[in-house]
C-alpha cells in the first residue's frame, strides 16, 4: 500500500503502469518512435482504403511543408499525413467539397496520475473517453489563448496555432485528429470517420468560441456532413458487389474491409504500445521507489512487473538499453507466474 515514486522524473507512479506512457522521461524516447510507426501503418492503410472508396486517386503524404500559406518556405507541418482529395469528382467519386483531409496522430491515457500542474494528488482522475476528447481538443485548440504565438525561424512570420488552423480551415483542409489509447480505443471524431459512430454534442471538445472561433470551425465540420464518414461501411459495400466470393484480407477470418482493418488496428497498436511499455520497464532500471524512502528500491512494486519482464522480449530490450554488461537487480526478480502450479485453479 506504499505510494510510489518514478525514478526517473520524481512524480507518483501508479500501480497499475499507466505511468509508463505518462513519464515526461520515458515519453522522449518511447513515444516518437511510438508514434512513427502508428503513422507509416495508417498511410499504408490509406493507400490502399482511400482509392477503393474513390475518396481520392493519390497516395498519402506524409508530414509535408508548405500546407500553411503565411509559412510557405518553412518546416511547418501540420498534418501527420494527409490525403489530396480530386478537384473534379466523377459519378464513383466520393462527393466532398475539400481539399484535402489530414491526419495528426496523438496517445492519451486515463491519467490516473495526475502531474502537478493539475493539482497532484488532489487531482481527479480522468476517464479514457474524456482524455480521448482532451486529446482531441488539444490538436484543434493549438495553445491557451490566441496571444501566445512563435515566430518561424525559416520565415521570420510570427503566428499562433489559432491563425494556422485558421488558414487550413479557409483553404478547405480539414484536420482529424487520430486519438488513440495504449489500449487501442480511437477519439469520437476518428470514430465517426471510420465507422460512423455519431458524435452527441454539438462541441464536445468545449472550445470556447470567442476566444478560439476557428478551432471551434474546425471541429464542428470534422463532424458535419461536409468530412466523410463511416468510409468503412462505404469500404464494404465496394467490395462485395465487385468481389462477391473474395476475401479481402485473403482469408475467411478479414471477409471485408471493416474487418480486416479493424484487425489490423488492433494489431498494430497492441504491437507499438507493448513494444514501447517493455522498452519503458526497462529504462526503469530497479523498478519505481517508495516515495517515503527515495533510495531504497520497492521490491513490492518490481513484483507487478514481472510477468511482463520475465519475456526474451523484455530481455532483448533491457539488453540493448544497459550501459554496461553488468545485469540489472529487475532481471533476478524470481517469478513463478509461468509455473503449472499457478496455472491450476
């Protein structure tokens, strides 16, 4: 019942691990990565979903310049990946009046640990559905208030994250932000994109209107009928009538589209997530400390870990991290959970 503390940053550490993804330590060297390869899957993905819905002819972009008119010449990129939607849409086209829709991908947890700039201990906790749509806010609302503006060291142009969202909002660029969970449940606007799934509110995100007028915009045509939804649904009904007796993921288990991405989500996330959570046990070195005790290790605390240490994974992973040839106490903790004894009721 001992509190724990992160080695590495010195906040509270949370029984459960969600610290792991939290860590202002860890997060610089897990979550690009991390990132990345949700990225490179999804663009993959859209190469292949987009033409078959006659959303677009063109494969995905990824991270590209130039997208902000006040900041041409600069390294701004304010899509993660995006998509070129066709000027002229033919009768298989999918009608839409944009030029082009965007993606900028974020990991969000339940914040069962709160930092200290929202109260500490004292904090409530949030749910992962209301981090999914903070998450999402945050990349619609760039920065607390419109004052707060960087100047381009390519351009010289000062600019704020409400005037960027501002231009892609009048030059018909829409931004969808990819919120995604460690434990693979997407945000309510990539929700509605892929499946259909309807937002209630009207401004769910709670974007004050004054204050951000167009992050506001841009979050409400995210869910109007001007931005495509339920492509997946779409996806399926293309299939079927032009490839009745085929399987689209080539085996009977991924029939359709809808199937076989949502495995191949799954997959990905599950992968990128439980690579980056082996990767961030390791860096923890001995295991978090009891706050009341700074320099002794909490062995308690190394037990939760061990089911998920006592891999070749972690091992392969805790290998390349070490600095020396000299082990680490975390690989001698002794486990019996894959013992049969433990396995019989």
């Amino acid at each position: 019942d001992a509190e724990l503390i992160c080695p590495l940053c010195k906040q509270n550490f949370d029984k459960k691990g969600d610290h792991l993804y939290q860590c202002s330590v860890i997060g610089k060297k897990i979550k690009t990565k991390m990132h990345d390869n949700w990225n490179s899957s999804w663009c993959e993905y859209m190469n292949r979903l987009m033409p078959l819905i006659k959303l677009t002819d063109s494969k995905a972009m990824k991270e590209q310049t130039c997208l902000v008119k006040k900041l041409r010449g600069s390294r701004i990129r304010p899509f993660d990946s995006h998509i070129n939607l066709p000027t002229i849409s033919n009768d298989g086209h999918f009608r839409c009046r944009l030029n082009k829709i965007g993606f900028d991908i974020i990991l969000c947890n339940s914040d069962t640990c709160p930092p200290p700039s929202r109260g500490g201990r004292d904090a409530k906790s949030n749910n992962i559905t209301t981090s999914l749509i903070a998450a999402e806010k945050s990349k619609f609302q760039r920065g607390r208030a419109t004052s707060k503006a960087r100047t381009c060291r390519e351009t010289g142009i000062t600019i704020s994250g409400e005037e960027i969202i501002e231009d892609l909002y009048n030059s018909k660029m829409q931004l969808i932000p990819f919120a995604i969970s460690p434990l693979g449940l997407f945000g309510p606007t990539m929700n509605r994109f892929l499946y259909g799934k309807t937002i209630d509110s009207n401004n769910i995100h709670n974007i004050k209107a004054t204050t951000f007028p167009h992050a506001l915009k841009m979050a409400n045509r995210a869910s109007s009928d001007e931005v495509p939804s339920n492509i997946l649904e779409r996806a399926n009904d293309i299939w079927r009538r032009q490839h009745p007796t085929e399987n689209f993921g080539l085996s009977y288990k991924s029939p359709d589209p809808s199937t076989y991405y949502t495995q191949q989500f799954g997959r990905d996330i599950c992968f990128a997530t439980g690579s980056a959570g082996l990767e961030a046990i390791s860096l923890l070195g001995d295991g978090p400390l009891i706050k009341s005790s700074r320099n002794n290790t909490c062995y308690d605390a190394l037990n939760l870990f061990t089911n998920c240490t006592d891999t070749n994974a972690f091992r392969r992973i805790n290998e390349g991290n070490a600095e020396s040839s000299q082990p680490t106490m975390l690989t001698h903790v002794s486990t019996y959970a894959h013992s049969p004894e433990n396995l019989t009721p």
